[in-house]
C-alpha cells in the first residue's frame, strides 16, 4: 500500500515562482504545512526538469513530503520521484503503469465523471479533478466544474482525489465538503511573498474543517 497524504498539495510554477525559486518555495510550504509537491515545469527541457527534481528530492529528503513529477516518466524515474501525474493526452495510464512500474504513485487528471468512472484502481493511485475554477497557470485549461461538478466526478470513483484549479483559502471547506481527500494550490503559494505563511494560513483552516467533523 502506497502511502501518500494529499491534503495540502502543492503544484510549482517556475513563472510565478520567480526569483524565490521553486526548491525555496517547495520549502517554505512544507514548513507551513504542505503534504504533497509536484514538479510541473512544461517550458524547461528535459535536463533543467532533471536538475530541478533531483534538488527538490534532496530538499525533503527526510520529511514524509512525496514529490510527484507531472507528465514526464522518463524525468520522474531518472530523479527517483515518489510519482508522477498525467493528463487524459498523456498516454494510457496502463503503459504509464508499464513503464514507470509498480512502486511509483501514478496520479492522473480527469474533469468529468465519465473519465472518473473509466479510472483503474489497479493502475492509477488517485485522481486529480478540475479545474474548479478558471486558472491562469494551465494552457488550454478544460471548463470548470465548480463544487457541484466536484462533487459528481469524486462520486463516480472510490480512488482518493485532490481538487484543482484556482482554488483560494476562501475555498478551503467548501472542496473539503465535497469530500475529496485535499487540494491542490498553485498561486495561492508560489510567488506570494510569504509562502511559508499562506502555507500555514490553508494548513489551519484544513485542520479545522477535519477538527469540526470529529
């Protein structure tokens, strides 16, 4: 059994980012309280996204933060990432499977219950479901969902799933109250000028809203 914990769970942008960086903004956010990192770098090549993965493994080396790589097998295995996240146009999960073997964490995107449905729990380790709300950090981003439409797509598969696109700590109990395990930020922490703090900010209120459900 995997052990992952996607709670809080924090996508990096090398843009918003900036000149704080992605390996000081990943540890400012596991210091406030962030569970998961993903490395999501679509403009570097193939070695800077190496470089960039092997620095962040070596930063939370010791912690029980899992760093997930997005939609690159070949990046993720040459850095020994705990996983890796693809999209619906990124291969069939299955030969993802294939090639990254059994003990790699394999997340995959999906925005409608018909995909949910069709997710294989013997391949796939959970689901990532958006956007939520329209996002500036993703190309060609699919429509929203909203919280409604969260709520229909996590019901129509038992794997765990995080809640993504645009998702402000206004939103924390309301994705929360869908029922997903967690949610995913991206410029909620990175290139805020404190992250560590905005990090703690979305911890507090996930602990309460977990608090207040006994």
């Amino acid at each position: 059994m995997k052990q992952f914990d996607l709670s809080f769970y924090l996508v990096l942008d090398r843009g918003l980012c900036g000149s704080f960086g992605m390996v000081e903004t990943a540890l400012a956010a596991v210091r406030g309280g962030a569970t998961m990192v993903q490395l999501r770098d679509k403009d570097a090549s193939q070695q800077e996204v190496i470089e960039t993965g092997k620095a962040l493994k070596t930063a939370l080396a010791g912690s029980n933060v899992r760093l997930i790589i997005n939609d690159n097998a070949e990046a993720a295995m040459a850095i020994g990432a705990d996983g890796l996240h693809i999209g619906q146009h990124d291969g069939r999960p299955e030969d993802v499977r294939a090639k990254i073997g059994p003990d790699m964490i394999l997340g995959l995107s999906v925005q409608t219950a018909e995909l949910a449905a069709k997710a294989d729990r013997n391949v796939v380790d959970y689901l990532g479901i958006g956007p939520v709300f329209p996002t500036a950090t993703k190309k060609n981003c699919a429509p929203s969902i909203g919280f409604d439409g969260l709520k229909r797509v996590y019901a129509h598969n038992g794997l765990p799933a995080v809640a993504i696109g645009g998702i402000k700590l206004p939103h924390v109990n309301d994705v929360l109250a869908t029922g997903v395990e967690g949610l995913a930020v991206v410029s909620a922490i990175c290139g805020q000028d404190n992250p560590e703090q905005q990090a703690r900010l979305f911890s507090a209120e996930i602990a309460a809203f977990r608090g207040s459900k006994g």
